[in-house]
C-alpha cells in the first residue's frame, strides 16, 4: 500500500514536471516555431505572428532597433521603432507583423515588424 502510494506520487510529479517542461518549451502563449514561418513564409506574409526564443545579437539606435533571436527550430530578424533592442541572451516573447523579403533556393528572407514585446 505505501509503496503504491509513493509509485502513485512519483507519476504525479513526473507528470507535473513534463507538463512544465512543454509550457518552458512553447514559449509565449501562442508562439509559432521559427521554422515553421519561413517553412510557410508566403502564407503568412503580412499576417500577425507570435515567436518567442533568446535574443543572439542585437543593434539600435534613437529608440530604432533590430534583433536576432533564436528558438531552437530556426532564427529571425525583429525590427523595432520603439523601445530599443533587448539585451543579447535575454528570453523574449514577441508579437509582430511577419514580412517575407525574398527565396533564394530553399534559403527564406524575412522579419518581423515588432508590435509587442514581453521578457520570459
């Protein structure tokens, strides 16, 4: 009986840390993998995006700013006209307008046009 209830309680931990482990891995709240928006590039030009990842490398200037940032599936340019860029290696969330520049092969162009930002 003790031996089940303890076998009982480990699944439960078990469960509650893989669940945890989805929700770090998903990002924001309705965040779309990198790879997947340039895999769909054309579908979705001009349409609202959500990405959430570490930013890699990032440059501004008079409050204009343009960022890297990395998920894990893939990378992506973020410009900005507001609030500056995110410090480098810091875990963002952002919300924009997806535009596709150009293909070249199978190798995607594109940015995000940043209309919110949220630190994770």
């Amino acid at each position: 009986m003790i031996i089940a209830r303890a076998r009982g309680r480990s699944r439960r931990i078990a469960s509650a840390l893989f669940a945890s482990a989805l929700l770090m891995v998903a990002g924001c709240k309705g965040a779309t993998p990198i790879h997947d928006l340039l895999a769909n590039a054309s579908a979705l030009d001009d349409k609202t995006v959500r990405i959430a990842g570490k930013v890699e490398s990032a440059a501004g200037a008079f409050g204009y700013a343009v960022y890297r940032v990395d998920d894990g599936t893939g990378e992506i340019n973020v410009v900005t006209k507001s609030g500056g860029a995110p410090a480098e290696n810091t875990e963002v969330g952002v919300e924009g307008v997806f535009h596709q520049a150009f293909t070249i092969g199978t190798d995607v162009v594109a940015v995000i046009e940043e209309t919110k930002r949220s630190a994770h």
